[in-house]
C-alpha cells in the first residue's frame, strides 16, 4: 500500500498524518490558535515518520489541503508538500479544506447533510455542502450570510452545521432538524481515505503549477483598515 503524508494548515488547527493506503499510522496536530504553522508543521512532519519507522524516502504521495482558508496558512501547508513532493519526486494529491471537514463532522455526527464553514472575515463565510455519503450537493463558495444564504436545504433532513463559521450563522438558520458543532476545524487524520483514492486514480497536481484554492484575493490588515477609515 503506498505510504501517504497528509498536510492540514488551512485554519488554526496544524495538522499531520502518515497512512498505509486508508489506514492511518500516526498523527500530530495542534489547535492552541497561535496559527504558528512554519514552526510546527515540519516538526510534526519529523514526528510522524519517526514514530512510524519510515524515513521520507519511504513515502508515495504527498497530500495538501487545498483550501478555501486562511491564505497563509495555505502557502505553508502548499508550499511544504511541493517542496517534499520535488525533493522525493512523489506526486501530489489535493483535497478540499471543506470536505475534510464535513469527514471530521461525520465522524461525530451522524447527519444526512454536513455543511462545513470556515469564518472568512465579517458577515461572509466559505461553505459547501455534502451528502453523508460525501459527495458535493452544493459547490463551495464564498457566502455573505443573510436570510436565504441556506434556503436549498431541505427541511425535513438532519443537517449538521460545523465549523469556526457557525456561529454568525445560526441565527440566519431555521431548519428543524439542525445540529451545531462550531469546534469542528480540518485535520489531516480524515484526508487518508479521499487522499488514498486520489492516488490510485491518478489524480495529481502538476507540482510546478499547483496553488491553494483561495477563493478570495488577500486583504492584510493594513488594507482592511484603510478601507474602514
């Protein structure tokens, strides 16, 4: 089975897995909200390979969280699995931030919609929507959040709201059978399965062109600032 890193720094949550195929071997992730990614993410890369056994030339495929999320975050975790992905010459896999969390979601909540939201900032989040079965039923996108922002969602269907974005959200939902959890953030430890299949079928990224899926341009906070002078 061929051995897959996974690398999760979209949000707060720093986040590293090794698999064996869809089984996974080891994992280090850390939440603590110091978004200190470039420090920890190769430390925890190191950790994983050492805990497993498996020196880096041991592994197959590289895997990253492509996004939506935080646009340095992304570079970190994007730039890192290009570098390894070059230096091994292994391809690399990616996977939607966004998915990865309603796989998180599912493990805790058994839901027949998971709709994942990452806070993007004021009244707008990044969302999508997944089947329990995880396939997309409603693209991801970019939401200023009102009354219809979630209108598609059936009324008579357990949907699982989760994410840092939920709670601006919750008094804009009126859906009976709506489950909260807006500690739900990526981790690496869901990315195998979808990572694994990937890799099977071939589906990798041309390394040299490969970028984040940020969805927005980025705005510093200098820029923010001036605009609300």
């Amino acid at each position: 089975m061929p051995k897959i890193l996974c690398l999760e720094t979209a949000t707060v949550n720093c986040s590293v897995a090794l698999f064996d195929g869809e089984n996974l071997i080891a994992v280090a992730e850390s939440n603590d909200g110091s978004f200190s990614h470039s420090e920890k993410l190769h430390v925890y890369i190191k950790d994983v390979l050492d805990r497993a056994g498996i020196s880096p030339s041991g592994l197959d495929c590289v895997a990253v969280s492509r996004g939506p999320g935080s646009y340095t975050g992304l570079r970190i975790g994007v730039s890192a699995a290009k570098g390894l992905a070059y230096a091994l010459d292994v391809p690399v896999v990616a996977v939607d931030t966004l998915e990865i969390m309603a796989r998180v979601a599912a493990d805790s909540c058994n839901s027949d919609i998971y709709v994942p939201m990452i806070d993007a900032r004021r009244m707008e989040v990044y969302t999508a929507a997944y089947s329990a079965g995880m396939e997309m039923i409603n693209h991801t996108a970019a939401v200023i959040v009102d009354g219809d922002s979630f209108s598609y969602l059936p009324q008579d269907r357990t949907v699982c709201f989760c994410g840092d974005g939920v709670e601006k959200c919750r008094t804009f939902i009126d859906i009976p059978h709506a489950v909260f959890m807006p500690d739900v953030y990526p981790s690496a430890r869901a990315m195998g399965g979808v990572a694994f299949r990937r890799y099977e079928a071939k589906h990798f990224e041309d390394t040299a062109y490969f970028e984040p899926y940020y969805l927005k341009d980025f705005v510093s906070t200098s820029q923010i600032n001036k605009k609300t002078k």
